[in-house]
C-alpha cells in the first residue's frame, strides 16, 4: 500500500479500511486527500485481497467538507478542476466492483455528507450530524449532491436540506433514507465489520453485478434497467461461483466463492 498523508488504508478479513485523517481540521477534504483517496479506491479495485471497502473519520468527524481554507483562493477554472476532481473521487466509488459501506461519525457536511452518498450502504453513530451547508457560503454542492441526495431521499427533501443547509441529527437522516442504521458511537466500527461481513459471506460476483444493476438502473426507464438486470442474471450463469452457489444449497453446506 502506499504512503499517504492524509489517509490511512489495511485490508483485514478481506475487508478494506479507509480512514480520512486530517483531525485538526474535522478531516476536510483538501485536494491533497481527495487525491489520496481516488488513489486508494483505484488501488482497492484491483486487489484482490478487498471484497469490501469500509470509508469511515478520525476523531469527531467523518468529513466536515470540501476544504473551506483552499477553496477561498480559487477562481472559476480552478473551482471546476476542484469540482471535477471530487466527482472523479465519488464515480470511482460509485463504480467500484465491490461494496462501499461509509461509517459515519460526527460531522458529515457539504463533502462529507458527498462521500457517504457516493457509498452503497451508509451506518451513522448517534453523534453523527448530516448537512450540505454550502449555501450559507454562497456556493452549491460541487461534489455531487444536488444529484445523489434527490436520488436518494426524493427532491423536496433534497431542496429542503441544500436551500436551508440545516444540520440534521443521525436519527433524522434514517427517517429520511438517507442512513441505512444507527448505532450507539461506540458500537460504528463493529456494526461496519458485521455488515461488511456479511456481505463477503455472499458471492462475489453476484454482489458486483447487482451493484452495477441497481445503478446503473437508477438512471434509465424501468424496461431498460430489468433489460439489465437479464443480462448481469444470465452473466452470473458463466461463473464458477453460480454453480458452487447453487450445488452449495442443494448438497446443504455453505458455499465456497472464488469470485470467478
Ligand atoms: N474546511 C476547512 N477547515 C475546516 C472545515 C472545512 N470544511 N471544517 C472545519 N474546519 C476547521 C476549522 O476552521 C477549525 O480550524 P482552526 O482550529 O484552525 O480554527 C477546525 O477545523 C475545527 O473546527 P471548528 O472550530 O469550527 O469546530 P466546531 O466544533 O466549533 O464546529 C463545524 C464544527 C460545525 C463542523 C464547523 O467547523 C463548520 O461549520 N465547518 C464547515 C462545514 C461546511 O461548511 N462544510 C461544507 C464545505 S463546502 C463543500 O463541501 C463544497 C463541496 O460540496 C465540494
């Protein structure tokens, strides 16, 4: 793995930790670590020993957002290379062959609330607080939210949280979908490895392809998305994993993916 300086990256279990570290500023996200992280995520990708990758804050915050520091000195170009930059960051998890599960504790804001919805799966602590603030500094979401949050949540909720840039609490953000759970702070990491855990107990393959369907899906009419949904079913029929899958339930013993 590399050097970073921002980050911190160990697979264990098959299970890839990612944890943003720059405490002093609540792990804002500067280029610098958006960088790094588009790193990793390549990296992980490709390796072999990642089925999962969890992406969680040191300290009191997840991410408080794109860094408010360096973005003061940008003009238009550079804000677009800014902008272009975390979307590449968000495309690359999004896409990613394997799961993406954010671990969110404290502070999710503008960025940060960006990186969580770019995840599959997001597990909130109860002091995790969600907001895309941006407005109060008279820009908007540039890293995807105006896209993934309506998405998500509906549009009235989404304009509602970008045009008044509330802060919501962790409990807020699951009634409205946009968390999957919530767990006591010191139980975030636990309840990230066992969903984690379960989803490597599954197939490999099978979880990649649903993964890309459900996407993928989201963005075109519905006859389209089940016209893809055929062809990642019938791609999953020329693997081995389908057939240890299915052999693994009929002889009743748990199944032996190689995800291939
Ligand atoms: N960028 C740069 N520095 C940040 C930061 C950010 N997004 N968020 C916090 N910090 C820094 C603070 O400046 C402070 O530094 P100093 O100690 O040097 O003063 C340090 O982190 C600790 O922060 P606070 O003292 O403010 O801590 P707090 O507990 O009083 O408040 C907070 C916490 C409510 C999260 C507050 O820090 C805050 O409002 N942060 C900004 C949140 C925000 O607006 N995020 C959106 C950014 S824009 C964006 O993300 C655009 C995009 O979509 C691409």
């Amino acid at each position: 793995m590399n050097n970073y300086r921002n980050i911190r990256v160990t697979v264990q279990e098959n299970i890839a930790l990612i944890t943003i570290s720059r405490p002093d500023v609540l792990n804002a996200l500067n280029s610098e670590t958006v960088t790094e992280l588009l790193k990793a995520v390549q990296e992980l990708e490709h390796d072999p020993r990642a089925h999962i990758v969890i992406i969680t804050g040191d300290g009191k915050a997840f991410v408080a957002g794109a860094d408010i520091t360096e973005m003061n000195s940008k003009g238009p170009e550079e804000a677009r290379t800014y902008s272009e930059l975390g979307h590449s960051l968000m495309r690359a998890i999004q896409n990613m062959g394997k799961a993406a599960i954010a671990a969110v504790n404290g502070y999710a804001l503008g960025g940060g609330t960006e990186l969580a919805l770019a995840c599959d799966i997001r597990i909130a602590s109860e002091n995790a607080q969600f907001g895309l603030p941006e407005t109060i500094l008279g820009i908007i979401p540039g890293w995807g939210a105006t896209q993934r949050m309506p998405r998500l949540v509906g549009t009235a909720v989404a304009k509602e949280l970008i045009f008044t840039g509330e802060i919501i609490s962790a409990r807020r953000a699951l009634e409205i979908g946009l968390v999957n759970r919530v767990v006591p702070d010191e139980d975030l990491m636990t309840a990230a490895m066992d969903m984690a855990r379960k989803i490597k107990h599954q197939g490999p393959i099978a979880v990649s392809h649903a993964k890309q369907v459900i996407n993928r899906g989201m963005d075109r009419p519905l006859q389209e998305g089940c016209g893809l949904e055929i062809d990642a079913f019938v791609s999953c029929f020329n693997t081995e994993d389908q057939k240890e899958g299915l052999q693994a339930f009929i002889e009743k013993r748990e199944p032996r993916f190689k995800g291939r």
